[in-house]
C-alpha cells in the first residue's frame, strides 16, 4: 500500500491517545507524511513509544481528557483540526470488569464527546475510530469474520464499551454526514508494547528473566490472529484517505492467518534463544476451541490496504528492540 504523502503535508491532526502503544506508532507514521500531529492524552507515560522514538519534539503534546467534551471542542477549534485519530480509551479488558462504570465513561461516553465535537467544529474535520475485534465478542467458529457479523457475548466490560462506540461513529455518519469510519483489530504488537499483561511482552520478558516462559490466562489452544503496530498505524491512515468513499464503513485489519497462544510462545522463544522452549501451561483444557480471525478482504479492495510484515519478522524487530530498551523499562 502507497500512502498519498501530498495529502498529508502539513496536515493538523490529532490523535487521541496518542502517548500510548498503537497511537504513539500512528504518531511515528503521520510524522513520516509530512503531517503536522497533535497528541491529546491525559498524561505523558515515562515508557512512551513517543520518549523510546526521540518523537517527543516534534509532536504538541496536549494534556487533556476525552471526557471533558469543551476543552476538547476548543483544542479541535484553535489549531484548526483536518483529521481525528480517536485511540484513547482504558483498553486493558481484565480491567474494565474491576472498573466497569470508568470504562463505560472513557470508552463510549469518551467517544461521544469526540463524535460531537466533530459534529458542532466549523471544519467538520474528518473521524477514524479505533475499535476492536472484541466487537465480535468470543468466537468459536473455524471460518474468518466479517464486519457484517453481529457482536456476541463476550467476557469484558472493555468489548461491551467498544460496541457501544462502534455503532455510535457509524450512526453518526450516517445521521448527520460526518465523515467518520471504524477500524477493528485483534492481537497488535511491536516495539513500544510495555503492558506486560500481554502474551508476547509477558513472554519476552520470562526470556529476558531467564525464567521458563508461562500462559496464565488461557490452556494455550485459543487461536488468535496477531498484527504488528505498524501494519496498523498504515490501516488508521489507509481509512482517513479513503474517508470520502467509505464513511460510514467497519473495516477487519490483522495479519490474515491465526496461530496459537503456545504456538507463539514457542515461536518467541526460539526467535530469542535459538531453540523452542514449550510453556508452562497454568489454566487446565478447556476442551473448547477458541479461534478469532478476521477477514480483511473487505480492506484490501476498498482501501488497497494489506499487511506488509510477517508475524516472524516483526516478532524478530519486537525482540530486538526490547533488547535495546530493556534496562530503560524498569
């Protein structure tokens, strides 16, 4: 996929959480265009892909909160906002079932404010939302999903919260003609990722430890389809240049192929030490099979998007930045 670098020049933009994990990624790609990028979170984190990427200097960062809908409206009005890249959320799912209301607020509520600040701004500046595959909730099913399949109940407040605002940037494209579009993924990963509640970072780190890598969270059969940070941060940026034509669209982004939680803790492994190291598995069998793939076909021939690295090479350029960066993450 070749990015329109032209459309991008100088550019206002801004990225609603924009200090965290993907949004600091889609930051590094936006930057690379040419666009001129506002981050808009509630805080600075002292792991910041932003920090790690020397990134900090040639964002504006802005301290604020979704839920504060005016001060919001004000930021997109003073420095004349063209495109939104709404990330910010409490995007850590075992959370959201301790903190269901905070969730509820940041996530949909949150949602609500930026898709009316989008409506009321003069500029009419155009919206790409970031979703979830969690939207599908708890699949069993052999066969990819597609945008059109309907939500099934799932076992987090956090996928609840994210349907919620799903549906909403859609209904408001189609009620009011914003111009707005939802973007849906599963498993990201890459450099930067310092939730260490994550299979791949959890499992660099028992490798970094010299600790014998483990799964807590499942028996390791579940199947998930795994994309890397960048791979998505070019998905954001392939909807906001097609926003004309498919506004109002929920559009499937992932590496196209599933592999198991122990297959990949195998494959980390061997990518770290040379040779497979099969884990410790704490959950008992479930005796269910758990497979979430996506289908992105709607995305590679509406947007010409598709993924451009393989789950072993980024996991290899994963790795090895946490090599690098290993002693500044603690």
């Amino acid at each position: 996929m070749k990015s329109n670098n032209s459309y991008w020049h100088k550019r206002p933009c801004l990225v609603t959480g924009g200090a965290g994990f993907g949004g600091a990624h889609l930051c590094a790609e936006l930057l690379l265009r040419g666009a001129k990028v506002y981050v808009f979170d509630r805080y600075l984190p002292n792991d910041s892909y932003l920090i790690f990427a020397d990134l900090l200097d040639k964002v504006n960062f802005i301290q604020g909160d979704i839920r504060d809908l005016e001060y919001l409206k004000m930021t997109t009005t003073r420095f004349e906002i063209s495109n939104i890249f709404h990330l910010a959320a409490q995007a850590i799912k075992p959370h959201s079932n301790l903190i269901p209301y905070e969730t509820f607020v940041v996530n949909a509520q949150g949602t609500y404010n930026v898709l009316e600040t989008v409506r009321t701004a003069k500029q009419s500046p155009q919206l790409v939302f970031a979703s979830t595959g969690g939207y599908y909730g708890t699949f069993f099913s052999e066969d990819l999903i597609k945008e059109h399949s309907a939500p099934l109940v799932g076992d987090n407040i956090y996928s609840a919260t994210k349907v919620a605002a799903d549906v909403a940037v859609r209904y408001y494209a189609n009620i009011f003609g914003i111009k707005a579009a939802t973007c849906r993924f599963m498993q990201t990963y890459g450099p930067g990722d310092t939730n260490f509640s994550r299979i791949i970072p959890i499992t660099v780190e028992y490798l970094m430890n010299d600790q014998h890598p483990k799964i807590s969270r499942c028996d390791g059969t579940p199947e998930w389809d795994f994309m890397y940070v960048r791979d998505m941060a070019r998905a954001y940026i392939a909807v906001a240049e097609n926003i004309e034509e498919v506004s109002g669209e929920a559009f499937n982004f992932g590496g196209g192929t599933a592999i198991s939680v122990k297959e990949l803790v195998m494959l980390i492994s061997k990518i770290f030490t040379g040779k497979e190291i099969e884990p410790l598995i704490l959950m008992p069998p479930s005796g269910i099979l758990q497979k979430t793939c996506l289908d992105i076909s709607k995305a590679k021939s509406l947007l010409g998007w598709e993924p451009e690295i393989s789950l072993e090479d980024g996991l290899e350029e994963t790795i090895a930045w946490y090599r690098e960066f290993w002693d500044r993450l603690w």
